[in-house]
C-alpha cells in the first residue's frame, strides 16, 4: 500500500507499506486505517516542516548578530542570558567587567544591582506593564581597562525577526572602547577598490596603528608607508589620515568580526 502524503519542488513523501510474496493481500479494513490515518500525517508533516522552517530562520537572524563587533545579549527580567551573540560570550568569558554565573552581574554590588534594575524596568516595558525606556551604565572592569558601555533596552516586538522566544524580555547592547576594531579587509577591497595590502595597511589605519608599528608589521621603511598611505587616500577620497579613520570607522567595513585573526597572521 503507498499513500501520497505530500508533493512538491523538492520531491514527494509518502508512506509505504509492504508484504512478502508469500503474505496475503490487504483487506479492505486495512485499506480504510491508511486513508483515515494519512490526513494525520499530513498534517504532522506540514508541522514538521514549519518547525524546521522556523528553526532555520531563527538560526539565520541569531548567526547575523555573530558577525557583529558589539556584544548583544537577549535576557529575561531576571537578567538571566538567553542568546548572547559571539562577541558578548567572549565578554563574559573574560570576566572583566561583566559576568553572567546564573545572572548577569558587574564588578560592583552597585553595578549589579544598576544593571539588574535596568532589565527588570525593560521587561516590564516589553510586555506592556511599564514605560521604562531603558538605560544606559559604564560598567568599570578589574582589569583597569577602560569601563565597558552598556545599553539596555526594552523590546518593541519580541515575536518579530523570527526570534519568538515569550523568555526574552530585554535587550543588553555591549561595546569595549578597548577592544582592538580592525575592519575586514574583504570589505575594504570591494567597496574603496583597493589592493589586498593597502587594504590590511588601511584597517591598521583605522585601529589606530602608530605608523611605526605598521612598518614594523610589514617591514616597510616610513617612505613605503607613506606611499601607500597616499594611495589609500585617493582611493578613499580621503584627504588625510584623520579623514580616512573617521571614513572607515563610519563604514560597513567596521562591523565584521570575521578578519581579525587573519589580519594578524599576515
């Protein structure tokens, strides 16, 4: 017996039922059990298929935060993470500044207790029950490093984005105005036309590299340097340096995290 339970682009399912030779042939009676039970198997895999479907997008939304240089963090009102993109895990990894054992927590009681409150007001406001429009906090680090900027904000819709999840209440946007930004060179090849090197020269620019520690990367002379310097800009359309950091920092370029490492291998 074979019944067609679906059939599309991708090809058709179905379920099939097979007897040796030897056995004897279907009855009627079960005949009619298949024909009642396939509309339940329809039924079960169209929902399987929107499960699946979901679970892609859904997969699809969180990856893009991944790529992102700020660290973002979806928690509840209790303050407990949910989803922290690649960047915020390495943040709370490190412990300096901001933990999250079972809630997220600063280097300080008071901190804590800020930053607590914040999610708890935003919570509220996500779910309709208050009017707290979030907050903002510089959360100092043991390390002595300069203080990380924490945003925290209510979400406006949290069944949009395909990241319906009732748990996330609050959104909790992390920068370190220490962490070492270098623009993705691929990025910087493709939008300003410039070559594998004076992409890799013009990210060194952008991080804020002294020209000494790029001629000392690349083995260039300050001559070198300075006539790659002066291709950059003209590819840019950049007058000087300050131009040029100013341009790259403000550009799409500055939001991946994917070159990093190899930017420092090479």
């Amino acid at each position: 017996m074979l019944s067609v339970l679906d059939y599309g682009a991708l090809g058709i399912s179905g379920l099939s039922v097979l007897r040796g030779d030897n056995d004897p042939p279907f009855t009627r009676h079960e005949v009619v059990f298949l024909e009642r039970l396939s509309p339940h198997l329809r039924r079960g895999l169209k929902v399987h298929g929107m499960l699946a479907q979901a679970t892609r997008d859904r997969n699809a939304a969180l990856g893009g935060f991944d790529a992102l240089a700020i660290g973002i963090l979806f928690v509840r009102g209790d303050s407990s993470v949910v989803h922290a993109n690649r960047t915020a895990a390495k943040m709370l990894r490190e412990n300096d500044g901001l933990s999250a054992a079972r809630l997220l927590a600063g280097a300080t009681p008071v901190l804590t207790s800020a930053l607590r409150r914040l999610c708890a007001e935003c919570a509220a406001t996500s779910k309709g029950e208050g009017c707290s429009a979030g907050g903002a906090l510089n959360c100092a680090r043991p390390s002595g490093r300069r203080p990380l900027h924490v945003v925290v904000s209510p979400l406006k819709d949290r069944h949009r984005g395909d990241l319906r999840d009732d748990r996330v209440a609050a959104l909790v946007i992390v920068s370190d105005p220490d962490r070492d930004t270098i623009s993705d060179v691929r990025i910087l090849q493709a939008i300003y036309g410039l070559t594998a090197v004076e992409a890799k020269i013009a990210a060194l620019i952008a991080a804020g590299r002294s020209s000494e520690e790029i001629c000392g990367q690349f083995g260039y002379t300050r001559q070198t340097l300075a006539w790659y310097s002066k291709l950059i800009l003209a590819k840019t359309g950049c007058r000087n340096r300050a131009a040029l950091v100013r341009e790259l920092s403000t550009s799409i370029s500055s939001l991946a995290n994917a070159c990093t490492t190899s930017l420092r291998e090479n």
